[in-house]
C-alpha cells in the first residue's frame, strides 16, 4: 500500500497527497534523467530558475532528458494524484509545483534545422540563444524574443512578442505541430489537421493542456537589421516618452520597437556612460535598409544629445543586445497591461507613479504593437486582444530585505490609472498571476472556449502550477 502525506498546492486549494519515499524512488528507477527529492543533493538547483524571489519545493523534480522522461513523470503524477508543473529556465515567479512533480526540461536542447522547408524543430528546454546558433547560419531567423536566455517553447506557446513582431506577427502564429504529453502520460503530435481545436488551444494557452515536449516552427530569411538602443538622461523622460509616442505613428510595420524607463545599477560590466544612471532606453529594430533605418531614426536623435547611441546596422546574431536583458538570475516583481492607445496623459501618470521621482524603483517599458500583430494568422489560435496597439509592462527588483508587495502595490495603481485604455493583458508578462488577470489575457468567447477544452483534456486540473485556466464546470 502507498503511505502518502497530505500538503496543498499552491495554485489551488485541493489538498495533495504525498507519495512516499519509497515510491518516488522507484521512479528513479525508471527515468533516465535525475530524479530528485527534498534533501537530495541537487535538489535546490534544479529547482531554482532565473527567478530567485519565489522558490517551489516539489515533491519530486524530475530532469528529463527527452520525451519518455516527460510521459513517465506524467503518468506517475497521474497515478498518485499530484499536480505537474513543468520549469525551463525558470523565468515565471509562482510557486508551480509545490508537493507536486516538477519536471525540468534544460536537458533537452536539441535543435533540428530545416533550410529548404525554413523550419526548426526544437525541443522543450531549448534557449532561444540556441536556435539563433542553429538557425543564423542558414540565412535564417526564428521570431525570438529580446533576451536570448529565456526558453523557446514556453515563450512561444504565450504568445510570443519578439523583435520582428510587427512584420511577422505572434511567434504562436507561425508554430507547425506540437508534440504533447497529455494528463494521462500519452505522448501525442497535434497539429492543424490532426486536431484542430487542441491545435488553436494549445498556442497561447501555454501549458494548461499537457507538457510540451517539443514543437517545429517557422523560420524567416532575416541575416541583418538596423537596431540598437538609443539612450537618453532620466530627467528629459517626459519630453523623450511624448516623442516616442508620436514616433510610433509613423513607423511602418517593419519597425519594431519600445521604450524603457530604466534604473541601471552601477554594475562594472555596464557601459560607464550609463552605469549607475536613470535612464530612458529606446529600443529599435528595423528590418529595412540601414540607409532608411537612418531616416526613420533621425526624429529621435533629433532631440538632442544621448548618453549612449548604439543603433546601427548589425547582423540578427546579436540582436539580443538590443535590449540588453540581464542573463543573470535574479528576484523580481513584474506585472502588465495591453492599452488600445498611448493617450496623451500616459507619460505623466507613468512618471508620477514610477518615473525616477516616485519613491518606489521599477522598470517601465511601453512596447509599440500593431501591424502584423493585430492580424489573424492564417491558422487561428487563442492569442487574445490583438487589437491592442500597445504593451506597458512594470517591473521591479526585489532584494535582500525589500517587501515585494510595497513594489507590487505600486505596479497596482498605476496599472489602475490606466484602466480607462487597458484593453486586457499579455501571459507571457504576467508574473504571479492570479485567475483575475489570467483571465484578462484572452477574449471572453475565447476563454470560455479554452475553459471547455481544459474539462475535456485536464479535468481534474493537473496542469495547475501556471498561468491556469480552470476547467469549465459540468
């Protein structure tokens, strides 16, 4: 008979029965990656990710090293009632897998290329530094994010907001099939044919519907552009943020870009001009020629001197440094808002509440959308609010002795002044997200839709520990 204790899940409040020692031992026997339990040596560092503010403590972490890894700790979950939450690089900040089964995936990291058929397929725990290594020397580029660090599947199955967005549009968009491990521990391949509605569920709805194991997707003839950061004292932050805005209207869609208000810390591997300043980073990545790069670009150099200038021609290899993301880990608090317009007022609410005056540090960083976002892709999924035409994302660091909820009441209520344009939110920026502001990241018809293929894929909510969508009630 299986001795269990009894614990409660973090992202829900059924109570949790712990299986055994014994019982998770034998798994070990089974999987071919490490199987990990509380005390093990090893443990805490498959656990911890990126993320350092929140740490889950699993039951039992299993390192998979492929897909059967995946099915068996599925299927072991299954067995003994458990929630499964799976973890890549570690980025989202909620307490997944609390006395459930963490399934880590940084093991499986292969990249397969296809230059004639411009696809790649990849496997769960693969960075997108990765797929740029693989893919750059076909001429090719994946629609990856602006932090070369952060894991591919997971950021794709949100949605996926990367540097060619307004030309290419959501990253979920241009996805060809998904390999899955169902609630049961079957492995399956799900595409637009061989099930369409899981298909559309499945990207942008991240992974309330089984493990991914791996997914192939598109590619686009993209060596170069013209991008870089521009940077600009944190004192003319008004006057730079109205101009972007304006900026922003004239663009065309292959131009994309966002602005930052940024605390830099004075940090040696940082350029000294900025080390150690308040400063309003612009963001631009432009997919035309350097020469009307030039000319797009010249309205904002216009306004007068820069700490730093770092747009120029470059080739895509290095557009993670563009934006310039930390790859260290670190604690933080972070939230976002999609906003059908940047008003004339939404500069001074953001400085007021978290410019470089406000007594609370954070991150603003105004996203420009539209374009080939806004579009339906020729395979509908379930990326919602694509009407939005701007991104606000908040986020503040958290350390040694600080109260992330003093950062978090100051997210809030600048997140509720702007209300009045906040068309809903975006998952993949959502940090800690509750069932209220998981639910603003979709369409009404579509979240009810998602809520009926959650009952009939994971009615018993096993893939709990993320940004969950609770199946529909019967």
């Amino acid at each position: 008979m299986t001795h269990v204790s009894t614990t409660h899940a973090s992202a829900g409040s059924q109570p949790v029965p712990t299986p055994s020692s014994g019982v998770r031992r034998e798994l070990a026997r089974r999987v071919s990656g490490p199987v990990l339990l509380p005390g093990d040596d090893g443990y805490d560092a498959e656990r911890i990710g990126y993320q350092t503010l929140v740490a889950h403590r699993p039951a039992v972490v299993v390192g998979a090293t492929g897909a059967e890894d995946v099915r068996l700790a599925v299927e072991f979950a299954a067995a003994h009632a458990l929630p499964v939450a799976v973890q890549a690089t570690g980025h989202s900040p909620h307490p997944a897998a609390d006395g459930g089964v963490l399934v880590t995936t940084g093991r499986m990291a292969g990249v397969r290329v296809d230059p004639v058929a411009r696809t790649a397929r990849i496997e769960a725990g693969v960075r997108w530094q990765q797929v740029l290594e693989a893919t750059v020397p076909h001429g090719l580029a994946p629609l990856n994010g602006s932090a070369p660090g952060v894991g591919a599947v997971s950021y794709t199955l949100g949605g996926g907001l990367g540097l060619l967005a307004r030309r290419y549009g959501w990253a979920a968009d241009h996805v060809r099939s998904i390999d899955l491990v169902t609630a049961e521990g079957k492995a399956v391949t799900v595409t637009a044919e061989s099930d369409p509605e899981l298909f559309w569920a499945l990207r942008g709805g991240r992974d309330n519907f089984g493990v991914v194991t791996g997914m192939e997707i598109g590619l686009f003839p993209v060596t170069r552009l013209y991008g870089g950061g521009l940077y600009f004292p944190g004192e003319r932050a008004r006057e730079v943020l109205e101009a972007y805005r304006d900026w922003t209207r004239t663009v065309p869609d292959e131009t994309t870009s966002s602005i930052a208000l940024v605390p830099l810390p004075p940090r040696p591997s940082l350029p000294e001009a900025i080390r150690g300043r308040y400063v309003v980073h612009v963001r631009i990545a432009h997919l035309g020629t350097a020469a009307h790069g030039e000319e797009l670009v010249a309205p904002l150099r216009a306004l007068g001197p820069r700490l730093l200038d770092t747009v120029a021609d470059m080739p895509y290899a290095r557009c993670g440094a563009i934006h310039g993301d930390p790859p260290f880990p670190m604690g933080y608090v972070a939230d976002n808002v999609l906003l059908r317009e940047f008003g004339e007022d939404t500069a001074d609410l953001v400085l007021d509440l978290l410019g470089p005056a406000a007594p609370v540090t954070a991150i603003v960083e105004i996203r420009h959308l539209g374009g080939a976002l806004a579009a339906q892709p020729a395979v509908p999924n379930a990326v919602g609010h694509r009407d939005a035409a701007y991104l606000l994302g908040v986020l503040s660091r958290v350390g040694e002795g600080d109260d992330p909820a003093g950062f978090t009441a100051a997210h809030d209520r600048l997140l509720t002044a702007l209300a009045p344009l906040t068309a809903g939110r975006a998952l993949n920026f959502l940090y800690g997200a509750d069932a209220r502001t998981v639910r603003a990241a979709y369409e009404e018809d579509d979240y009810r839709r998602l809520r009926a293929l959650k009952a009939a894929h994971d009615p018993h909510n096993r893939f709990r520990g993320n940004h969950n969508i609770p199946p529909a009630s019967s």
